[in-house]
C-alpha cells in the first residue's frame, strides 16, 4: 500500500488533488463518505477506472504455513457457522467464509454497506474450527482473512439456510437453484483463452455487500466488487435472488490498462468426460455418462436457436459462431435423469444449466466453446463466452450487462422443437453414423402422421451418403438418421484422416406450418472420437 503522508503535506492544492485521487482510488468507501454521499456501485467504478491507470500490484502473501497446505488439509479447517454474518438477525441469507490455504493464496477485502455505513468485515481466525489440524493455528495472525465466501438462504426448505452461491478462487463463483447440486462456474471475466499466448485471470479483490433487508421486505442480495489484473481492472455489480431459479442481474465495467486481444465477455466453466455422443467404446467407467454439461445453446439476433453438442476432443477444438446482437447463450445439463448417469453419489441429474441474457445490446462478435481433452471428472475442460469485436486499449471503458440464470433446462430453451439426444457410431475411419433425436411442447399437438423434412448440411471434407427422418413411436418426437463419408477413399485410410482438420455438420427440422427445430451442430474430426 501507498505510504499515508502527514496532514501538513497537503497545503498545496495539487497535493490535495493528489491525495483525494489516492483516497478514491485505494478506499473508495472511505472517499464516498468524505463526500457526503452514500456508498453506490458509482464508488466501484471510479475505483477502477483509477486503478487501471495504475500498475498492476499482486495481493499481500498469505503465510508460509498456509502455502503447504494440499486439499485434504485445506477442508479439514472448518468455518464455525455460530460465526456466520447476517446469522445473528433476521436477514434472510447468512455469510460464510472460507479460510485461505492451498490454491487459495490471496485474501479478499470485504466490507458490509448499511445504509449510509461502510465497514471493514475482518475475518479472523476464532472463526474457524482447527481441531483436525491442531498446530496449524499457533502460526498464523489474529486475523486471518478470508479466501472466498458462501451464501446461505432457506432456498429448499424454510426451516434451512441452504448455502447456494459461492465466490471463491481468481474471478470465480457458482450457484444453484432449489434441488440441485454445484456443477458448472462462472466468472467475471476472460482474457486471451485459447489464444498461444497463454490466458491471464483477473480475480475479484475487493467486495462490498449490501445489508439486505429483514425477512420477506428482502429483494435480493447485492454485491459489489473490484476486478483487478496485469492488463485491465472492473467493477461489477450482483444483484442475486435464490428459488426455482437462481437469477443474478450482472453489470459490469472493463477497464484496460494494456491492449487485450481477446476478451470472454460472462465467460462458463464446465466438464464433459463422456456423453451419449462419445463414441462406442471410447467410455471410461461403467457410468452411461459422465459431465456437468452437455452442450452449448445460443440464440442468435436473427431468431435461430443453435444447439452445439460437448464433446472431449483428443485435441483442443475451439468452436466460434457469428454472434452480433446475441441474444442469449449457455451451457446446459440437458440430461437430467438419474438413468442417465446411474450415479448414486455425484448426481449429476441434478447440475445446473447456466443460461446468460445480455441487458442492452452487445454489439457484433461471437460466442465461442472451447473444448480441452480430459481423462479425469475432476477437471473442468469446457468453457463458453461471448467474444465482442471492439478495440480493448487503455484509455476505452467497455460494458456488459447480463442476466445469468441457474436453473434446470426449461422447455422454453428453446420453445418449439429441441434436440434431445445425439449418438454416433464409426463403421470405419472413413465414415460416420449418426442418430439425433428432437423433442419439444410443439410436437404432441402434430397430428400422428405428421412429416418432418429433415434439412442436413455436411461441411468440406465429408459427403453426406444416406438421410432418414421419422417419428419415434416410443418418444414421439422425431429421429434424424444420417451417414457421412470422408473424402479421401481408402487408398488413404489411416494416413490422411488423422491430418484432417474438423468437419461442420448441422441439421434442422422444418415442419408443415413453416416453422422450424433448433439447428444441431457439431463437429466431427475423421478417424478420432
């Protein structure tokens, strides 16, 4: 931190200047006060408007003792939740924090609005319950500070405080709806994924939380909070309401403080091992099915739903849709039934979908999947965002409102007619087999022997041999079969299906009143899964 100067230093008008800058900037709440005025997210946006015009500076390190720690340690220390904040009163949500440790090397600032008072929130570390790892607490400070924190509400039952949203780790947080169970994360912000150079993570610093009101009078709970890396800085607001569906209102500022060639605007983490579309014999266990989301759906300016299944490419596949004007996107858990999965313990019936509505137009880019090979559940390989065409320099302020969703996949993602499963299969290393079933509200009102035109586009590369649309008589719905060949023959078998690059396929359904399914899209590489 920036030396504080004794109070005869500022006799000069361009010193006070100077120190009313430093003040904003660094203590913004203390700033909000000096001025009479209520802390607001205008107080956060100045600070990082002011802040990207200084150098990037790394939070304090925690200590040594803690850096040691692996994951197994690291859970053994336990909040107290006779600790929680908020918990002692009437609010309907209560605080948690998490202790620091392990991949957790940085502590947040957090204060607490209440009505015109901002205060500091120390976390220490009478919070915590260090009876498994007992010798651990005589190294550490009387304050501790917190890692992350949790948010607990009576979101399944009224007698509960359910925890449902978390923000721990880098830009990183995660929430549920009512019945589920964390899956996919969201963050902040993205810069350079996928890109040769390497990605940089911003993490959230600094977060102020509004006091909410007591009992039902409470609309939401409100967060602000200071992002902040090497090449940009943000201020961002939550405004979060747990249920059915748990709904965040995001709005955000980025701040550059150096060119950024690519920026991932409410960027998605998630894992896919295998799915139904995997093909035949490429499972790793006996589970049907393994992943926290099955695919990519976006809703484009122009009425067109696109649905991309996930896949666990055997090299990095990074999938990119024109996008201007985007009206929505998101990964799903499509599947979300228990005999999908078949297993007992993580339940991944019940992940939620994250679905993202911008508020206010978003301007030409493109949403882009990047798809990372993976051979353990435990990593995180897919990741979603909308990548905007702007100039990112020092000097632009760039913004980005949304709506994020939790929630299980609706009916109404998209109305009409869906994709409801995708399965392949691979005769040989020149040929492809396919099988998409649709489903949707629309299709029981057709008449029983309703037609179904079946519209299938095979990109460079691949010819499309065979085609059959018709009506499942066990679901329903409609099933979409299909045969592609590779362009080659198999004077080249084995040689130059692995040089090939990804074939685009899509297909859609057109039906006798003139509308249309979602499009199904995927890519296929020739003689890999």
């Amino acid at each position: 931190m920036k030396r504080i100067f004794p109070i005869n230093f500022y006799k000069s008008v361009g010193a006070l200047v100077a120190a009313t800058l430093l003040m904003s900037t660094l203590f913004p709440a203390a700033a909000a006060l000096a001025a009479g005025k209520p802390f607001t997210f205008e107080n956060v946006e100045q600070a990082a408007k002011e802040l990207a015009t200084t150098p990037f500076k790394p939070a304090p390190a925690i200590p040594e003792a803690l850096h040691k720690l692996d994951y197994d340690t690291w859970r053994k220390i336990r909040f107290r939740p006779d600790n929680a904040f908020f918990g002692k009163g009437k609010s309907p949500y209560e605080l948690q924090f998490f202790h620091p440790g392990f991949l957790y090397d940085r502590t947040v600032k957090l204060h607490v609005i209440d009505g015109d008072k901002v205060e500091p929130l120390a976390v220490t570390k009478a919070m915590f319950d260090y009876s498994q790892v007992k010798d651990l607490a005589d190294q550490l400070p009387t304050e501790i500070g917190a890692a992350g924190f949790r948010i607990h509400s009576a979101i399944n039952t009224a007698s509960y405080l359910d925890e449902f949203t978390v923000f721990l780790g880098a830009s990183y947080f995660r929430a549920v709806a009512k019945g589920q169970a964390y899956g996919l994360s969201a963050r902040g912000l993205a810069i350079n994924t996928a890109e040769p150079e390497g990605e940089e993570f911003p993490w959230f610093r600094e977060f102020w939380i509004v006091k909410p009101a007591a009992g039902k009078a409470a609309k939401g709970l409100t967060i602000y909070a200071l992002l902040d890396s090497d090449s940009l800085t943000g201020a961002y607001a939550f405004t979060i309401v747990p249920g059915r569906e748990t709904v965040m209102d995001v709005t955000s500022r980025i701040y550059p403080r150096t060119p950024i060639k690519k920026l991932g605007i409410a960027p998605l983490t998630s894992m896919f091992l295998y799915g139904e579309n995997s093909l035949p014999g490429s499972r790793m266990d006996w589970r049907p099915e393994v992943h926290d989301s099955d695919g990519l759906l976006v809703h484009f300016a122009n009425g067109e739903w696109l649905w991309r299944p996930a896949q666990n490419p055997a090299t990095l596949l990074v999938n990119s849709f024109e996008a201007d004007n985007l009206k929505g996107f998101g990964l799903l858990q499509r599947d979300t039934e228990f005999a999908d999965y078949q297993d007992t313990e993580a339940r991944y019936e019940n992940r939620p979908s994250l679905w993202i509505e911008p508020r206010g137009d978003w301007g030409p880019g493109r949403v882009e999947m990047v798809l990372i090979p993976s051979e353990q559940e435990i990593h995180d390989n897919v990741v979603a965002y909308f990548s905007p065409k702007v100039a990112v320099a020092p000097g632009t302020a760039l913004r980005f409102d949304y709506r994020m969703r939790w929630l299980k996949t609706p009916a109404d993602l998209p109305p009409g007619v869906r994709t409801a499963a995708t399965r392949s299969s691979q005769p040989d290393k020149n040929s492809r087999f396919f099988v998409v079933d649709f489903m949707g509200d629309k299709l029981p009102a057709l008449k029983p022997d309703a037609k179904a035109e079946a519209v299938v586009s095979v990109g460079p590369g691949a010819t499309l041999l065979s085609q059959q649309c018709f009506r499942n008589p066990v679901t329903g719905g409609y099933r979409l079969t299909f045969a592609i060949g590779f362009e080659g023959g198999s004077t080249l078998q084995g040689i130059l299906p692995e040089k090939r690059g990804p074939i685009e396929l899509r297909a859609f359904l057109k039906f006798d009143d003139k509308s249309v399914s979602e499009t199904w899209s995927y890519a296929v590489t020739p003689g890999k899964s």
